[in-house]
C-alpha cells in the first residue's frame, strides 16, 4: 500500500508515516527502483504492534 493509503488507515498524518520512513522504522520497497514506496501490510501491521519501533 503507498502511504497515502497507509494514512487512511491507520489515521496517522502522511508526513508522521514519511518520516518514520525516513528514519528507518517503518521499511518500504520501492518496485523496480522507482521513487514510489510501497508498504507491505504485513510490515505495516508490524509497525502499528511496535515491533518495529525499536529505540536507538
């Protein structure tokens, strides 16, 4: 899902789920060495349990 999705359903803010692209808590794949990301659902799921969330 790109993040436009990601933020309908999650209800968080696109530029909270950029930035936690950014600094690497949240992985994306970029298909085909686009710009686009794209969000796994199960990475994403992930992420909302916090198991992704690890502080550095």
């Amino acid at each position: 899902m790109g993040v436009e999705k990601a933020s309908q359903v999650s209800g968080l803010s696109k530029p909270f789920i950029r930035l936690e692209i950014k600094r690497g808590k949240l992985p994306v794949v970029r298909p085909g060495g686009s710009k686009r990301v794209l969000i796994l659902m199960s990475d994403f799921m992930d992420y909302l349990k916090g198991e992704n969330n690890d502080e550095k």
